[in-house]
C-alpha cells in the first residue's frame, strides 16, 4: 500500500517492523573546547579567543573614521585608542548585567553617585561613553559589509575552538529588520557553533550545506527546524552521514495526502504520528526515541537567543539611539558581542581549568570588568588634576588594590604645599606704580617680530613690562653677549641672522 505526496515521493505503508535502513550509530561525540580553549581559566580570556585583537583593531578603525567624518572642536570627539575601545565594550557588557530588569531607569542612573556604579564614572564619562556609541550607529553603503567582515572572523573563530556533542540543531529567526539569522547550535550546550546572516533578497540556495559543513561524515544528528523541514534536506544529510529529524507541518508538500496515522517509510527515512505530532526521522538509530529526541533538541537555537538577549549590550544604547532605530552597524554589532559573550561563557565552563558551575551573570560582569581594567590602570597612574583623590581611591577599591601608596602620597603633598610661604597680593609690599600680572596672557596671539618675518608664530608669552606678546626666541630681555654665552652654546631658533 502507498500514499502519494504533492512533492512526487511515495511513502510505504509500514505493517510489519522491519529495521531500518541505512540506520547510522548512536551519535558519541563529546562536547569539548579545542586548542587554547580548553586552558582558560577566566571570562576574557574565553572571550578574547572569539573577539579577538584582529577584530578589535578593525573595529577601531572603523570608530575612528566616523569619528574624522564628524570631528568638531568638542574635546570628547577625539580618536579612540585601543583600551579606551576595550573600556567602552565592557561598559557596554556591564550595562546589559545592570539594567536587565523589566523596567529599566535611564542609562545615565548609572554614571550617578545615587543609583550608578562607581566603574562606570572612574572608566569613562557619559558623554564620551554616548558619542563613541552614536559614532558606531552609522548607515551607509559600507556599514553592511563592514558588519559581514568582523561577523564572518567571528565564526571562525567560534568553530576553531570549540568541538560540538554528537546532537545540532539548525533553525532560521528573524532577529533584525529584514536581516535572517540561520543558526546551527550544539543541543547539549547551546553553544553556536555557525550561522548566517542575510538578507532576504540575498539569501543562498545551499544555506544548510553551509551551516553543517564543518560535521560530514561524522555521523552526528540534526534537528531540522522552520524552513529547513524537508524530505530533500534529510536525504542530503543522510548522504553526508548524518541524521535528521523533525516534525513534518500538515501544510509541507512531503505531507502525504490523506494519511490518517500510522508508520510510512521511504527508505531509511520514516515518519509517524506520535502524540499529535508527525515526526520525520532519516538514518535515526533505532534504539533511540524519536519523539524525545525532537523534544529535547528543537528549542536549542531559541535557547540560544534568550541567552544571548538575557543581557543584551543593546540595553547599552543612549536614549537618543533607544527610542529611534539605530544603525545596522550598531545593531550587528551588539548581536556579535551577545553571541561572543555566550560562547565564552559555554567554553568557560567546558574548560578543566575553568569553572564549571559560573552563571551566565557573574561570566558577563567578570568580562565587563576585565575588559576596563587596563584603562583604570592607566587613570591611576596618570598624575591628572582631573582625576581627584576620591576617584583614584574609588579605582583603587574597584580593582582590588591597597590605597594605602595613594594616602601616602596625598599626605606627602599636603606635607609640601603647607610648608611654602605664600604672601597675597593684598599683604604683599610692592612698591608705587609697581603691579603684579601673570607671565601668561589669557590667549595665544601672534608675535609681532616673528610677523615682520612672515613666520605667524603665536605665544601666550609675554614681556613682563610693556606686557606685549612674545614668543620664546624674542623674550630675552638681554642680549646672549651680555650674558655671556658663546654661539655654540645657543639653541638652532635663537641665532640671529647674520
């Protein structure tokens, strides 16, 4: 007996249990980290082999050119340097711990003294902390391309250290506007082990080939989910060595025309009716339960996009990004650093030297507060009249380091300042018509005997008695002979024309 399908494949009836053919081993494999990623014993350091230096350095060029494009005379448009980009990603990570809740406060509570955290006012100011995010959201011709170069390093580098368990599941979600996200996760860990990003007008003929061609012939199990539900996807898996299976929608064109239950078969491929649902298995071993199988794999890439939107660093966005839609660079790029994120966290508890029971939380704040320490290093150490003693305290609290060399210092210089006599203008004795200014005028302006010379030098020197400006080779109130200083001994600038 036969049951015809729309598609012209012809299902047997199946009466008798009889094996299946082509029935492939019970999948064994393991999941596992590969090369230096079974050595990591922290969250950056998982993280910094999925989000590496060469993606950094692209990711800085491409800030630092929008930040040329607009450069104004605004001192928080300057460039981006390495480590304040690295601080600005694990501030972008820490607000996605922070403000996870249902009803977020404003991103700016958390620069404040009241509500904030003290790391993101010692790491970086929310102005700059907003221009470098507003530089990020462009749209342009480019900005798809550019996404694609840092999307496709990132694949690569989250399946050459990471070995998947014998279970995948491929499944396609539309996470952005009109951008496609075709996803294979491991079903044991939810660790992505590819995907694709398209757009729908671009989206390729051979998308699962691509998603699964790293496991051929290795006889592992796919789940096939969404568009990716066919009787010519099981068979070009089957030839590849791999099982599939999947629940069949009565609206398939494989559905078989008024089929009230039971078994079907074509070849080693199979489909039943079990609890409702019609389940399509091909080269399944048989000692395995094909409808537990479905229910324990056929979630993971949803699993896997509620983990990386559990604290998403889109939650980083300003409000003047947040309420209108920002830039596909913007937008790709959080969905990057979500998915690097959670891989590493994946590869972090995978590790021997790791540690097995971190949360996803603790991961995702252990990595934004790496990811700023060096550039509060390089604040504590810097001598800044902008960085106030209560701040290189605070900085000192957050990277866990004694205060004790900061108060000594702090005392030393009271110590100093208390022992220089200073006398007031107002007390001082000067004699009559006699007045005190500053060395400095209050803008630089131009020398008017470099002008004589068509040199345009400009000071904010000047003469100390008719109090003119000057620059520095024309300040000299006495001549180098009456000094006594020979011509070898004079700087190159100050030799006069001969």
């Amino acid at each position: 007996m036969h049951s015809s399908l729309r598609s012209g494949h012809i299902w047997n009836v199946d009466r008798d249990v009889t094996p299946v053919q082509e029935e492939l081993m019970v999948p064994r494999q393991q999941a596992c980290g590969k090369g230096p990623a079974r050595s990591v014993s922290n969250a950056v350091e998982s993280w910094m082999l999925l989000f590496d230096d060469e993606m950094l350095r692209m990711l800085l060029r491409l800030v630092n050119e929008r930040i040329r494009k607009r450069r104004t005379s605004n001192a928080a448009e300057r460039s981006v340097d390495l480590t304040e980009l690295r601080s600005w990603l694990g501030l972008s990570y820490l607000c996605g711990v922070f403000r996870n809740a249902q009803y977020n406060g404003p991103l700016e509570e958390l620069w404040t003294l009241e509500l904030g955290n003290a790391i993101f006012r010692a790491a970086m100011s929310l102005t700059r902390f907003e221009f470098i995010a507003n530089c990020l959201s462009y749209q342009s011709d480019s900005s798809w391309n550019d996404a694609q170069r840092l999307w496709q390093k990132l694949l690569i580098n989250c399946r050459s250290y990471y070995g998947p368990s014998g279970w995948l599941c491929v499944d396609e979600q539309q996470s952005l506007d009109n951008v496609l996200l075709a996803l294979c996760c491991d079903a044991k860990t939810l660790y992505m082990t590819n995907a694709l990003l398209t757009k729908p007008e671009l989206k390729p003929n051979k998308e699962l080939m691509q998603l699964i061609c790293d496991y051929k012939t290795t006889g592992r199990n796919v789940t096939l989910c969404s568009d990716f539900v066919s009787v010519n996807h099981c068979e070009q898996l089957l030839q590849c060595n791999l099982s599939s299976i999947c629940t069949l929608p009565s609206t398939s064109l494989d559905y078989p025309k008024a089929w009230s239950g039971g078994t079907l078969k074509i070849g080693s491929k199979k489909l039943s009716q079990q609890s409702g649902v019609a389940l399509l298995s091909c080269g399944l071993n048989s000692q395995l339960n094909a409808l537990q199988t479905q229910l324990h794999t056929f979630q993971t890439c949803n699993q896997f996009l509620e983990l990386s939107n559990r604290y998403s660093t889109a939650l980083s966005l300003p409000a003047s990004l947040a309420g209108a839609k920002p830039g596909l660079f913007l937008q790709l790029l959080h969905l990057m650093l979500n998915v690097a994120a959670v891989n590493a966290w994946i590869l972090l508890r995978l590790s021997p030297t790791g540690d097995a029971n971190m949360e996803q939380r603790d991961c995702q704040r252990q990595l934004g507060l790496f990811l700023t320490q060096q550039r509060l290093q390089r604040r504590l150490h810097r001598r800044s009249t902008n960085t106030s003693l209560v701040m290189r305290l605070q900085i000192c609290e957050i990277l866990g380091q004694s205060s004790q060399r900061l108060l000594s210092e702090a005392s030393n210089d009271a110590k100093h300042s208390n022992g220089i006599g200073v006398i007031s203008v107002a007390n001082a004795m000067l004699p009559e018509g006699v007045t005190l200014v500053s060395r400095y005028g209050d803008r630089y302006r131009r020398c008017k005997p470099c002008a004589r010379n068509k040199r345009e030098i400009k000071a904010r020197s000047r003469c100390q008695q008719c109090q003119v400006h000057r620059c520095g080779n024309h300040l000299i109130s006495r001549c180098y002979e009456c000094m006594g200083l020979e011509t070898s001994q004079l700087p190159g600038g100050n030799i006069k024309d001969i």
